[in-house]
C-alpha cells in the first residue's frame, strides 16, 4: 500500500471505490478491487502542488521563494532545473544560469585581468623542491607523492637531448650575465649548441666545455674581440679543452649552419686594450699607425699572435703620448706573457723605424 504524500498525475481523478487495494505495476497505481488506472506514480514525494506552482513561477532566485527543508543535513541535488531534497523530496529553489557575465566594458575587463604565475622557461614543471608549491601553500604528503610519481613519470618520458639542454641553457644564460655578451650573440650561441647535441658530439665532452667553445664561435662569427682566456676564466674550464672543442665545432658544426668565423687583426685588439687602460684616442691613433707602418715595411704577422702585436703597439703608443704603462699590466691584460710583448715591441720598432 502507497504512503499517503504520493500523489497522483491528475489530482481531480475521483477514487473507484469506497475502500480502494491500490497496487503499484509499471509506474501506475492500480486498483486491485475494480482494476481501473488510477493515474501514473510521480518521481518525487512530499510536492505539495501550491508550492510547486509558486516556485515554478518565480521569475528571480529570491529569500521569499526558497523552502526551507527540514532534514538536517538536506541531500540537495539538481534534478530538471531546480534544487531538491533526495531525503524528503521538497523543492528547495530553482537553478539559475551560475556561468560568470560576460565582461563588456574596460572597467570590467580590467577588474578580471589577473597575472599568470611565471614558470621557469626550461625543465619540467613538476618538480617540486621542498614542502611547499609555488604559491607557497604547504603541501600534504598525498600531493607531495603525487608530484614525485608525476616527476618521476616525466623523466622517463623525456629524450637525452631535452635533459642536456635543461642543463645547458642556465648555465648559458649564467655566462651570458657575467660576460656581458649580447642576446644575438647569445642566440647563435645556443643554436651552435642544439646543433651540437643533435650530432651527438656531446659524447666523451662535458657540457660546459662545449657551451664555452659555442659562446667562443658566436662571439667570433659576429665579431666581437673576446678572448678564449676571458671565457675559460668565467667558466673554470682548461682552456686545452676549450680549444678542441672550438676546433671540432668549427669543422663540422658552422659549415651546416653556413656561418664563417672573423679572423682579427691586431687593429681590432688596439680598441679594446685602449679602453680597457684608460688611454687617449690620440694613444690608439699611434698603436694602429705603428703596426700598418711595421706592415708596409715587410713585417709578416703570420703565425703571430694578434693580441701580441696590438699589446706592443699599446705600449709603445702610450710611452710616445707619455701615459705610460707598465709591461706587466698591458701583458696581464692581453693575456700574453712579458717575453712576447717585448718580441713584439722590437719587431715593431724594427720595421716601424721607431728609435728605442
């Protein structure tokens, strides 16, 4: 037998009998006694039909119209566009469309700008070092084994060649800082290097060997007088292993990429020795006329070191303008030793015709 807050389809249909055996088949109430239909059973129970009506006619989601439930706690559920009770059945408010306003005017965009977190532009993201995440927020141990499996997975998942330049790229952008090379420079750089890593050259050679060397490349392709013994002091490498990897790069790297490296003269040493000592323009005026006077007289500068000859130029150009310097500070600064730059200094005075 039915409770008796099951109410029927059609609320006006008259009982068959005095004392009706209503029976439930297929979603209909049946009577027992006489057989006929008395109307289809409705899902939900307890509707009272003016309640029903009144929300149903409600145009805005407001206090008057919600129904207070009096299960403790209420099991709400969304069930053809309004909010029910699953305990007792009562229709608590309609659901109204929650999705955000579109926003139209500037004032409303600006107040929904919000600045997305900056990651880091290399590695993987899902590393997490410590107990915290990247707001800060303390992590459970149930997320902080969620990000190592995920860590783990990603690792895995990652090729040779990303795990070099995830090693790679900060150190070169470390080198970059402390030289004060420029971001063309830079870009060439790392292109050396990708090309590098995908010949498989990487093998037997550390990686920050090779990165010194491709810095060294870009800085020659793009004509910037930098010496090897500048970089191999910030990077703390030999400057042997340096060299060789300079060389290998230079045979079978810069050819693919259709780059060709300057060979510098000793002209384009004097600028920058001369601002580095804080000499005149006049002083500089007087190393490059020395060196292409010593040049014209027959002076052969193969074989010799550029850095060498333009060390000796400076020093004598800055004992003529009388801003001397000592030949221990110009050859600590060229990078040569003492009994080069006093070789050179003779074979300039030679063919320059410069008295002593």
């Amino acid at each position: 037998m039915p409770s008796d807050n099951i109410f029927f389809e059609d609320e006006n249909e008259e009982s068959c009998c005095d004392a009706p055996k209503i029976s439930e088949e297929e979603d209909t109430y049946i009577c027992l006694n006489c057989g006929l239909i008395l109307g289809k059973i409705k899902v939900y129970k307890s509707i009272k039909t003016d309640q029903l009506k009144r929300i149903r006619g409600a145009k805005h989601e407001d206090k008057d119209n919600e129904v207070e439930c009096d299960c403790d706690p209420p099991a709400l559920s969304e069930e053809d566009g309004y909010s029910i009770c699953l305990k007792c059945g009562s229709v608590i408010s309609p659901v109204l469309d929650t999705a955000p306003r579109r926003a139209f005017t500037a004032e409303e965009i600006l107040k929904r700008k919000s600045n997305e977190r900056v990651y880091s532009p290399i590695g993987p993201r899902t590393i997490i070092r410590g107990n915290r995440d990247a707001r800060g927020t303390l992590l459970s141990p149930k997320f902080k084994s969620k990000f190592n499996r995920l860590a783990k997975i990603h690792r895995s998942l990652t090729t040779s060649y990303e795990r070099n330049l995830w090693i790679a790229l900060p150190n070169l952008q470390r080198l970059q800082k402390r030289l004060g090379i420029p971001d063309a420079v830079a870009e060439d750089a790392l292109r050396i290097y990708t090309q590098t890593v995908k010949k498989k050259l990487t093998m037997g050679r550390s990686i920050d060997t090779l990165l010194s060397a491709s810095i060294f490349c870009a800085l020659r392709v793009h004509g910037i007088p930098r010496t090897v013994e500048e970089i191999v002091k910030v990077a703390q490498i030999p400057k042997k292993k340096v060299i060789k990897s300079y060389r290998l790069i230079l045979y079978q790297i810069l050819p693919k990429l259709n780059l060709k490296v300057q060979h510098f003269t000793p002209e384009r040493y004097v600028d920058k020795f001369n601002d580095e000592l804080n000499l005149s323009m006049q002083c500089r005026n007087h190393a490059v006329k020395i060196i292409s006077q010593a040049v014209k007289n027959g002076f052969n500068t193969a074989g010799k070191d550029p850095k060498g000859i333009a060390a000796a130029s400076i020093y004598i150009g800055s004992k003529i303008c009388h801003e001397n310097r000592t030949q221990k500070e110009i050859s600590k600064l060229a990078k040569v030793t003492e009994v080069t730059l006093r070789m050179r200094v003779k074979d300039l005075q030679k063919y320059g015709n410069i008295m002593p």
